[in-house]
C-alpha cells in the first residue's frame, strides 16, 4: 500500500512539473511575439529643410577654433565671408549643406574641422513667405502670406482684375515650382469657388492680358 501511494506521488508531482514548463514556455514565446523590437534612429530627422537667404544671419562654429568661428549676415550677392574658407555662396542652400562647403574648405588648413551652421536671424524669411497678384489687374500685390488666405482673397486685395485681363486663364504658381489653372472668370462672375485655391506662403497669382 505504501509503495502504492509513493508511485502516486510521483506521479503527480512530473505531472506537475511538466504543466509548469509548459506555462513558462508559452508566457516566454507570448511575451517575444508581442513585443516586437524598438528600433531607435540614432538622430531625429527633419524634413523640412530651411534655406538660407539675403538678409538672414548665420553663426558659422569651427569647434576648438575660435578664431575661425563668426555671426555674419548673408550679403545682397548671397555669400558670406568665412576666415581661410573664403566667400561662400550660402543663398538658397541649407546650414547643413553650408556647413559642408566650408568643412571641405577649412580642411585645406586644418584637420578634420568640425563645422556646424545655425540662421540666428531670418530676415529673409518674411520677403518669400509673402503671397503675390501681378499682371492684369488693377493694383498688383505683394502682401505677408496669413493662414486661410485663398486665390480670391489676393485678388480683391489686387482690386480685381482690370479691362484687358483674360480672367478665365490666369495661373497659381507655387514656390516648388508646381502650377495650377485658375478660372477667375467663374470665380467673380458665377461663384463658383472650384478654382478658389487656399494659398501657401511664396505663392505667386498672374492674370494675363489679351492680345489684340
């Protein structure tokens, strides 16, 4: 009887053991399944790029060289002076890329600079934010770009559009070189608002003449 009953429990507690191994093994594979792996980009990535222009200021930082370090504003001609590295065009590129000339430049002179570059002022910023109407309407127009602002809008700022004016082919063109059809002849005469674009900064409105 004892021999019986020892069998019993042995055979109870692998049983046991063998129940456990099997919920630790399935808490193991649930846990891997359902938690996949973060992946961390070694650096944030922005995408929209700020282009330097006439007007802005930028701090050009060599490190462990002060002397070759300076806040300069970017000249009419686009450029700025940076010591050994020379004039450096900087109109129109990014601090990243500006940064990249003048790393090469300065490495003429010295080993491995390390350059970075930062627009402390914008100047120019506001000059391409504005928002324009220019051909044949009665008071071309160069005014800041204001959130909601639409090609209807920029027209009655124009005064409408004058007795030569083609109203129905005039354009829309954007910053990044896109451009887009307006109907300005339905837009004031009927209301149809299809052709009503909302603007973005930089955009350009031209109402063209007839030709007699």
């Amino acid at each position: 009887m004892t021999h019986l009953l020892t069998h019993i429990r042995t055979a109870s507690f692998r049983l046991l053991a063998s129940l456990i191994a099997v919920v630790l093994l399935t808490s193991g594979c649930a846990s891997s399944s359902s938690a996949p792996p973060v992946n961390v980009p070694d650096q944030l990535e922005f995408t929209d790029e700020y282009r330097i222009g006439v007007g802005d200021s930028v701090r050009v930082n060599v490190w462990r060289n002060e002397d070759l370090s300076v806040t300069v504003p970017v000249r009419p001609d686009g450029k700025i002076s940076v010591p050994l590295a020379g004039d450096v065009q900087v109109g129109g590129k990014t601090p990243e890329q500006v940064a990249s000339v003048v790393t090469q430049r300065l490495g003429k002179f010295i080993r491995d600079p390390n350059v970075t570059v930062i627009v402390t002022e914008m100047g120019s910023d506001a000059f391409r934010s504005r928002v324009r109407v220019t051909g044949a309407v009665k008071k071309p127009v160069s005014i800041p770009y204001r959130q909601g602002m639409t090609v209807l809008d920029m027209v009655l700022e124009a005064g409408g559009v004058n007795e030569f004016a083609v109203p129905g082919r005039a354009k829309l063109f954007r910053r990044n070189g896109d451009h887009l059809k307006i109907d300005l002849d339905r837009i004031l005469r009927k209301g149809d608002m299809k052709t009503n674009y909302p603007l973005t900064p930089g955009d350009v409105i031209t109402v063209p003449e007839r030709t007699f």
